[in-house]
C-alpha cells in the first residue's frame, strides 16, 4: 500500500494545485504524522483549507478524506516504532477523554469487521477445522495471548489440538516436526508482523497443512500463504496493541465450531463433573 500511495502522489503531481502540492509533499516526508490527522488538521498543518485536502483526496482516487486516511495508516503501521506510537498516540486523542476514545476505537473496529468479512471464508475456516487430523495454532508477541485464548477452548473440544510457544525459532519449527496433510496450521498477526509466524506459515504449506491465517489486511505477510484468510481490524493505541476486533472473531470461530460439532454438550457435562470434584471455581456464599 505504501508504494501505491506514492505512485499515486508522483502520477498526479503534474495536476496539483499549489495546495495541493504542499499536502502531497508533507504527507510524503511525514506519512506517519499525516496518517492519523483529520482533514481540517491536516490543512491548518500545510496552510490550506479542509475542502483542499478533501479534493486532493478524491483527486488521488479516493472516495473521501477518510478512506485516503485509511490507505495511510495501513502503509506506516507496522514500521512505526514504540516510541513513534507513543507520539502518534498523542496526535489522535489529543484533549479527548482516553478512556472514550479507545473505547470508541474498539467498538468501530469491531464495526468494520464485521462488515468487511467474508462469510464465505467463515464457513470454510469452521469446516476446515472440524475436519483436521492435528490442530496447530501459532501467535508470537502480542497475538500470543490470541493463541492461548483459542487454544484453551479448542483443547475442551478436540484432542487434537497443539498450542505452539515462542521461546527460540528453532523450537517452533521442532513443534511443527509432524504438521502435513490433512492438518490445519492457524497462523495469527497483527501488526507488527511477526517473522517467526511468517517462517511457520511458510512451513506448514510446505508441508502439505492447510493455513487459516488470522490477520488485519490482504496485505499481510502471513496472508500471501494462507488458504484461508479471516481479516480484522486491529488498531494502535499508543504503544499497546488493540486486538478487540481479533479476540471477538476468535470468539465467533470457538462458537461456530462448537455449534457443528457432536457431542459437545457430553463433553461439558464431564468437564462440570470433573470441575465440581476438584473445586475448580469458586462457589457462591452467602
């Protein structure tokens, strides 16, 4: 996407306006600033009006400001740094309430989500995994504690699930010794991609396994390998990954499959057993 919004800026650069000459040139030298401005500040930024960055949008090809913002932010998130997100952090709350603003955030990535997935894809995912020999999911930093999440739950419905752990590259890969055909490999990122999911993704497909790729965009590095692909939306929120979108898709997948499975009920009714006699929760008191 970057390339492309570049491209884009140098094949019309002939046809700008004076205005519109100096947008393209701040966003060009300061992509990661620009991402995240709205159009009113973006102009007070570079000295022009808002109606010149909405026309320089749709002039790029854009349907509106806001999709042009979109297309930015997914050319610089995952090259920004910590401290760099920390920075941009600041741009996009401003004087706003935190606690207002991320939560805003998260309900409208949720939002897009939804509307963006392809319920085909969703269907294809459920069944590839109600049909696989070997389960193996694999998130590395942050989208680690996606993979614990999913493979808690797939562990109460199937036998045949491996929850992979990151402690060196090779030790991923001697986890994968045995992944071939007729299993599925869930590979899950989010930015910033991780190059240990990327290498067993590629892994796995060579292997003969089927890749159900959990990521934000078709973009992805791990999406290029995946038979299946599901995309969320994740955000930044400073230097914290917001991974809201991802978890509540990991949710419907868990519902899903437990739906079209037999024999789930029996299952939960011997785990109840098994968690009443070994006083696995806490009871209500009076």
């Amino acid at each position: 996407m970057e390339k492309d919004i570049v491209l884009l800026i140098q094949s019309k650069e002939k046809s700008f306006s004076k205005g519109q000459h100096r947008i393209a040139r701040y966003i060009t030298e300061n992509a990661d600033k620009a991402a995240f401005m709205t159009a009113s500040k973006l102009g007070q930024k570079v000295g022009v009006s808002e109606s010149t960055v909405v026309r320089f949008a749709l002039e790029l090809g854009f349907e509106g400001y806001p999709e042009m913002r979109r297309a930015l932010q997914e050319m610089i998130r995952n090259r920004l740094t910590s401290v760099q997100r920390i920075e941009v952090a600041k741009t996009v709350i401003g004087e706003r309430d935190t606690l207002a603003a991320i939560l805003n955030s998260d309900m409208e990535n949720i939002l897009r989500t939804q509307n963006g997935l392809d319920r085909g894809r969703f269907d294809e995912a459920v069944e590839a995994l109600l049909g696989a020999k070997h389960i193996y999911i694999l998130g590395t930093r942050t989208s680690a504690a996606l993979s614990m999440f999913m493979g808690f739950y797939f562990n109460l419905l199937f036998e045949n699930v491996k929850v992979l752990y990151e402690n060196t590259a090779g030790e991923i890969f001697e986890q994968l010794m045995r992944i071939g055909p007729g299993d599925v490999f869930v590979g899950i990122s989010y930015p910033r991609y991780s190059k240990r999911t990327v290498k067993a993704v590629r892994f796995a497909k060579e292997r003969g396994a089927a890749v159900l790729a959990l990521t934000d965009a078709a973009t992805s590095p791990i999406a290029e390998g995946a038979d299946i692909c599901l995309l969320a939306r994740s955000d930044m929120v400073s230097f914290v990954d917001s991974l809201v979108a991802p978890l509540s898709l990991i949710n419907a997948l868990i519902v899903a499959v437990s739906e079209r499975k037999p024999g789930v009920a029996n299952t939960f009714t011997e785990l109840e057993k098994v968690w009443n006699e070994y006083d696995v929760y806490a009871k209500n008191v009076d």
